[in-house]
C-alpha cells in the first residue's frame, strides 16, 4: 500500500515560557500523531517540559537522548537514529512535531534532524521566539534601532575570536554563557565592556534571573544563559 | 479620584503572518482596552491589519501616522504626541497595548514610545518572531549553529561599513534592504558572496518572495527584505 508522506514540523517552542508559542507552532503541535523531542541521557526532557501544557495526549513520542560533549555538540549517532525513526513514520504518512526550544535556526538541535531530512522528505520549519529576543524584552534592553549593528557570538570560542567579533559593533549577544563565565568577564573587563553589560539566565522561565554582570557569581552561571551588551549612549533608539 | 496606573504592553506580532502571534501577545493583546499602532500618513496601518483578526472590537485606537525620511526614520514629534495621549490612558488606569511588526527590540518602532515611558511608567515587553527568524524558517537556511557568529546588518549603512561587519562572520542578515539593492549586490558580488546569497521579501506574508540574490530585479526591492548569507560549506550544523 502506498502513502502520501507525512510531513516534519520543526517548531520553535520559544525559551521557556509556555506562553511564548505561536500560535502556528501550536497548531502543528497539536495536530501531529508523533512527537519528537531531544532530551539528557538520563532525566526531564526541557522541551517536552516546555510543550507540556500544550499536548493533546495519546501522540506517539520519539525521545532522541543524547549526551554532549564539552562544548554541548550532541553525539552524531543518536540523531542518526532518530531520522531513521522519524523517516518510518513520515513514509507511512504520519505527521512528526519536533520540539525545538527558542528558533530552530538560530543554533537549534532541529539542524541535526534537518540535514539529515531535508531535501528527501517533506519539512516544514516554524520560527520559534529566541532567547535573545525574550533575553532583550526581560531586561528591558532596546538592543537595535536605525543603523545598529548586532553581533551574535558563542562564548565557546577563543577570547580573541570573540573579542575581534565584538569590535566595531553597536549591540551584541553572547551566547552558551555557562561554564565560560569568568573568561568572558575578564574579557569584557579588558574591552571596557563590563560595567554595561547585562547577564541574563534561564529567560522566561520561572528561575529567570537578570543582574549587571559585574554582579553575577562566576560559579553560578548557566548554559542556559547570555550577555546583552550594547554600545549606544543614552536611551534614544 | 486615584486610579492605579495601566500597563504599557510592547506586543511583538511577527512579520506578517497572524499565526506567527505568540499566545502572550494575544492575551495582551485581546484583554487591552486601548490599542496603539504605527502608520504612514496616509493609507493603512500594516501592523494593524496582521493584528486584524485577533482584534476583539471596542477597543480605543490610537494611531500614530508618521513620515519618513529617507531611511525610514519616524519624524519624532508624532511620538511625542503618541506618548502623551498613551500616558494619558495609563494615568486613568487603562492598559494600553502597542502593535510592533516583527521582535520590539530588534529595530521595533515600539523603541520610540519606549524611550519616552519606560522609567516613568509600568512597560512590559513582550518579544515577537522577527523577520530574520521567520526568513530563514521559509528559505530553508540553517543560520547558525554550534560555534557561528551571527552578524544583523543595517543596509543603509555605507558600502565600506557593512563590508568590514561582514568580515569573518559565519552568517550574516542585511535587512532593510528596500533602495540599497543595487549598491548591495554590487558589494557581495566584489566580496564573492553574491552567488550563495538568498533575498527574503515579505516574508510569511502572502506576497512573499524568495530567491537567489541573482535572480532579484533591483527596480522590485521592497524595504520589507533581507539578505541572508551564510558561508558555511554544505549543510552539516
């Protein structure tokens, strides 16, 4: 018997508040009789967390756990199976949601599943609200208006890869904050880039926290969390 | 008579199309009774025809037309104006939410009202799916993941300025691009990052168009487009 091949949604999910979902992504999460999801070797899966109070009950869920190496890159072979499951399904025509926290191409998990999906099988990508965008809006950080320049940098990288990013530019967010704390903030430190700049951890989330930088506790940061910096003098946009 | 003061909700509404609404938005959105939204001088309010179908009747609008110059920026006297009249419904108690195409603050118009209440008033700020996220969603374009650096780039800017903003980035976003076409494609056909170049027009709108930078006639550029780059080889994340 032949099908008509399902569908993969990806569906940015947003940050962490239930609440910043759009109303397309909800529509295709609900509506899918397979979810997909990326969660820890052991534990809670955050995304599924996230979706929670959205699902409909009685969807088939793939649970693709990984674990990560020291910069967070998820082991290959885990997504190699889960496209294989997720093909089976779309071949019989099953419709399948993966939940992606923030927006699935701003460094989203759902890439794993897209390169290795896209142009054999039907995709269909849903933007989600990144942390950045929810990060900006907690802190009450007007990051750009008219000409400004926006930098998005990884503090996985070298401090002078990130300092040579930075340089120049009028707004930046810097990413994966973590374990890369304290090199960061001798960093901005060095640049004269400290004493603005704003750490916020967990965005959206009940845990949320925001503080000055220069107030954090190095041993306390998050992966889960990112700088806001910006350049302009004043408040005017 | 005392009231307690009303809310000033900044309502990031997406690019265009209404289901790219975030279920926070709406609730504010829907539970204001005084709505605010920008304009050109003559002729409808784009944000407010995405907001069209959620909009629940009844509710006060205040619609804040402005000119432009040549780079879109607002004439600032309309905001003034704006902010007074919105103070005026938050003293009386009444929350007012203010319509913004695509993120607040990642080159919102809502910026304008918010450097003129923010501090004096309650603002809360509710992020939007921006074009950039949105564009990328439908062009199939996996910006950025693990360790790529993310450059948002101003087209208005001059030719050498977003040449040396480009410079080493792994993914880059030229929005407003609009009558900077031509000098554009001019500069990343001499950068060699022309023929990978992807134009994003409209995006999730129902005129939206998405093709190879090549492929554009300068004449049809609309100010509501990106270009996407990313120099990633292949489409491994």
């Amino acid at each position: 018997m032949n099908h008509a091949s399902g569908t993969l949604y990806g569906l940015g999910i947003g940050p962490g508040d239930p609440e910043l979902i759009t109303l397309k992504a909800l529509k295709y999460l609900r509506a899918a009789p397979v979810l997909a999801y990326p969660a820890p070797l052991k534990g809670e899966s955050l995304a599924r967390r996230i979706a929670q109070p959205h699902l409909p009950g009685e969807q088939t869920e793939i649970i693709i756990r990984t674990s990560y190496d020291k910069n967070r890159q998820p082991v290959e072979a885990a997504y190699d199976r889960a496209a294989e499951e997720i093909s089976g399904h779309l071949s019989e025509g099953r419709d399948v949601a993966m939940l992606c926290l923030g927006d699935p191409f701003l460094y989203g998990s759902f890439q794993y599943l897209f390169v290795r999906l896209d142009h054999h099988l039907p995709v269909v990508v849903v933007p989600g609200i990144s942390a950045p965008a929810a990060g900006t809006a907690a802190a009450h950080i007007a990051l750009t208006a008219g000409g400004d320049c926006l930098a998005v940098v990884p503090a996985t990288l070298d401090e002078d890869v990130i300092a040579t990013r930075l340089a120049g530019f009028d707004a930046a967010v810097i990413v994966k904050v973590g374990r890369h704390f304290a090199k960061l903030h001798g960093l901005l430190r060095r640049l004269g880039m400290a004493e603005k700049a704003c750490y916020v951890e967990r965005v959206s989330m009940t845990e949320e926290r925001i503080l000055p930088l220069d107030e954090v506790d190095p041993d306390s940061a998050s992966y889960f969390s990112m700088i806001l910096l910006h350049n302009r003098e004043g408040a005017s946009p």
